[in-house]
C-alpha cells in the first residue's frame, strides 16, 4: 500500500455496543505495514474519548489481547478507546532472531528503536508506538490525546513502563500485567537489549524500567499484577527490583501477586477488569 | 490411551477465582480420543453446582469458546460450571467431508449419532454429548447433575436446542446464539443430516428443533440471541421459523435480534453474559 497517514481497514466487528476494528497501514516508521487493532466504546456524536495502550508480549501480534483479553465490556462501561499495536515489524526483508528463538526478532521488537545492524532498518518500535502511531489513532478514531494510559503484558509490560515512565505528560495512568521491569538484569533482556542497541550498559538504561526510575525517572503511582504460578516470575521478571526501586523513589507501587496465576492470557483477563478501571480512575 | 472412565488434565490455568482446564478421554462413543473443556468457578469445599454446557459450531473445536467467549467471570460471580466439548471426532481414520468442506465432516458433528457409511463408526456425538461426557462430568468434577442447561452458537445452537427438547427434565434452561434453528430446511442441514442420517427425512425430524416442536416437544421458554448482520442469518438460521413454531407451541421464547452484530465470537462474547444470568435464574 502507499505510504502515508492512510489506514486500510482489516476487519470491524460490533462488540459490546462498540466496534472492534483491525487495520493496516505502510509504517514510515518501521518500512513495513503494520496492523494494530482499535475497540471504539459506544459513545455520543462528536465526543471524544481517553485512551488505553496496550503493548503485547513476546509472540504475540495485536490479535492476542484483541480476542482473548477480555477488555471490551470494562471500554464499554467506561467510555475507554483500547488501541492493541503489534510487538515488531514483519514482512519480507524483515531480519529475524538467526536461530529463529522466541525472544528476539520477529513477535520481540522491545518496543526499542534498533541501532544494531542488520535490525537497525525496520526494528523502530520505540518510535512506532510513541510517535507514529499516536498520530494516526489521533487522525482516524475519537481519541482525546490529552487523556491516555499505558499498560501492557510481559515484554509489552517493559514497554508499558518505559514509555510511561519516559512521557509522564503524556500519560495520565501506567499499569502492567507480569512485566520485565529490569531487562538489564535478565535473560531476556541481556539477548535483546545488545542485540538491538549493542553493548553499551548505558544506553540500555533508556529502555530499563528499574534504571529508568534509578535515574529519576518519576511518577505519582504505578500498578503491577504478577501470577505467583507465572513460570517466568524468578528469572525474568523479578517485581521485587521495581518495588524497591519504586520504594527508593517515592513512586507508589501498587503491586499485587496473585496466588496460582500464571503466565497466560487466563491470568491477563482476569485481572484486565481492574486495571481498566483504575485508568478510567485517572482518565475521566 | 487406555478405555475407560479415565481422563487427562491437558492444562489447567487459573482464572477469575476458578480454574480452567481442557482434558482429554478416549471416547467409547466415537471410539477416538476427546478433547473438552470445563471451568470450574470458586466454591466452597464440597459444594455441588449447577452445569452450562455449551455447543460449538462449525469449525470449532473447544477451544474457541475457551478462549473467546469471555465466560469466566459470569460464571465466577454466579457459580457455574461451564464444559465446552469438541463439535465431532477426531483423528486417524475418522472420515472426513469428501471434499474437505468446512460443513461437513470434521469440526461439523451436528450433534447425531451418524447411521451412514462411512460415518456410523465414529461420527457419535449426540451419545457422546449426551451420555458419555455427563457421566465424566458427573465423576470428575463438582458437578450437581440435576441443575443442568444448555446453550451453543449456530451449529452448536443446533444441537442444544436439539438436545434441550429433548430432554426437558434434565436441562432446566435452554438458550443460543444464532441457532441453526431448522437445518431440514437450510443448506448446511440438507447436506449435514442426509449424510449422515440417510434420506428419509422422517429421521431428520428428530433432530431439527422446528420439528421437534412440531411434533410435539415442549419447553417453558427458550433464549435466542441473533445478530442482524451475521451472513448467514437469511440463508441458513431463519430465527422465523422457531419463532412460529414457539408460538404455535405455546413455548414463551425470547427472540433478540441485534443490530449490526455478525456471526462471530465478537457477537457471542458481548451477550454470554445475559445467557448466563438467564441460566443461573433457572438453576439456582
């Protein structure tokens, strides 16, 4: 498709007196298209509504949260635009992880702008996210700009706080389900941090919610749902370096581990009631 | 695995308070292994509680329902126990529509115990649904057998309307979602029923809900939900004609057609709960 401001619309169904909506568009950004869902609430003529980012996780497309998130009746009942965007640039050309893991490359962006050839080219999630897309959902759908909240799963959990914590104007509410707070720290995020941004410890710290904070980063209050079953929870997500970090900063965690949940969607839907409510709290 | 009354956790996940599982038995009925789901919402310890049994439709497995028809916390505030079955047999040796159609064949039981060649040996569901999988549910789950109700969506509203009516003092409530209603009298019940039910359409009356009535079933009332947009509501769900039979019947059924929703799980998901509230009215 030709590049521009344009959206092609994928798919639109009515759900919960809304429209739930996919749609592609040719991403300058990535020099990809690029798909991403929207659910619009039922809401009056001309009124304009907050919005709720939600960043996905490691594998996932847009699809995931959109069909197994269980989001639309809370935006229904609270008058709240769910935007789902996509983990990574895919399509032709598109470098992938070279052994073809999980956690890097295609379905694992970082929600980072790559510096690190051959991923420098299309892997600009950082901008995609806070910059390109921002301004299309602005352009096509009923959003009031000056009221949004980000929350996100897992790696879309980083991305969730980082870009929070990075824009506290912007955002009004950060919340995550089972994010990576520290990647600098973990697995994860030491294969993907270099792979993207290469070795400098330093520059990783921009996309590091713990050093982020460390480094003054600051806002009123977060809120964090972690599964104790979550067979990530000791090795890469580690909650316990946000709280303390949190705690140093004066920044009020609310950070909730739910006894035998686990990784899945399962556990998201559980508790995607109250994170929507809790940004509704201080949208609208 | 071995025959029996044995079953395999395939996964178990916690959700809202509950516990979502998917198990697998080798199925005397359709003489293949069965895949199901059941959710069993927070109790206290030795609580019985009632069961909503819910019929996928064409192409499903139980895992759409599973993961899309956002039941969980609807059966969680009520206390309902939710099993969603697979919609045919499956696997080595188990006939398929000659042509792969997605009407016919795998993924598309209709709820009969086949008496057609090559279908007879596995393609039993409505003994399976109707007897085989009670009886596991009953034995491995906290089950109170004599509060039961049924729903589905399309080919699945098929089969428990078919199955409600005809065993009215075992479902205490019957609903759908865009119900093949009629299938004599639509093309994927003139493919469906003569293939595996032969060609005397007197047979076929026993399992077709318009028929049913005609020839004498009887329930209080009946919930049906239809969207006004799904594709196949003129060609093959005709919500007419139940209407006309419940009214020559003296059946009170609540017919809701809904405008601008389709056939999806977009449309199921945004009224499971009024079905499950409806069910519960019955059942508690």
């Amino acid at each position: 498709m030709a590049s521009g401001t344009g959206i092609e619309t994928v798919s639109t169904n009515r759900a919960f007196g809304g429209v739930q909506g996919v749609y592609r568009h040719a991403s300058a950004a990535t020099g990809t298209d690029m798909t991403f869902s929207v659910y619009v609430p039922p809401h009056e003529p001309g009124a304009r509504l907050p919005v709720v980012w939600c960043l996905s996780g490691l594998t996932c497309t847009h699809a995931n949260v959109t069909e197994k998130g269980e989001f639309r009746r809370a935006c229904a009942d609270l008058g709240l635009i769910f935007v789902a965007p996509d983990t990574s640039p895919r399509g032709e050309g598109v470098p992938d992880d070279p052994g073809g893991a999980y956690d890097f490359g295609l379905g694992a962006g970082f929600y980072v702008d790559a510096t690190e050839d051959p991923f420098a080219q299309h892997y600009r999630m950082w901008s995609y996210i806070t910059e390109e897309l921002p301004a299309l959902v602005a352009e096509h759908f009923p959003a009031d700009m000056d009221r949004q909240a980000i929350t996100g799963h897992s790696m879309g959990g980083h991305g969730a706080l980082t870009i929070g914590l990075t824009f506290p104007e912007r955002f009004r509410s950060i919340s995550a389900f089972a994010p990576i707070v520290a990647p600098s720290q973990v697995p994860w995020g030491q294969k993907a941090l270099p792979g993207y941004l290469g070795a400098d410890r330093a520059v990783w710290r921009r996309h590091d919610a713990v050093a982020l904070i460390e480094d003054g980063a600051r806002v009123k209050d977060l809120l964090v749902d972690q599964g104790e079953a979550d067979g990530f929870l000791a090795d890469q997500l580690k909650p316990h370096l946000l709280a303390a970090a949190c705690a140093d900063a004066g920044i009020d965690l609310t950070l909730r581990l739910q006894p035998g949940y686990d990784h899945s969607y399962y556990f998201i839907s559980t508790f995607m009631d109250d994170h929507l409510r809790w940004h509704a709290a201080r949208l609208t």
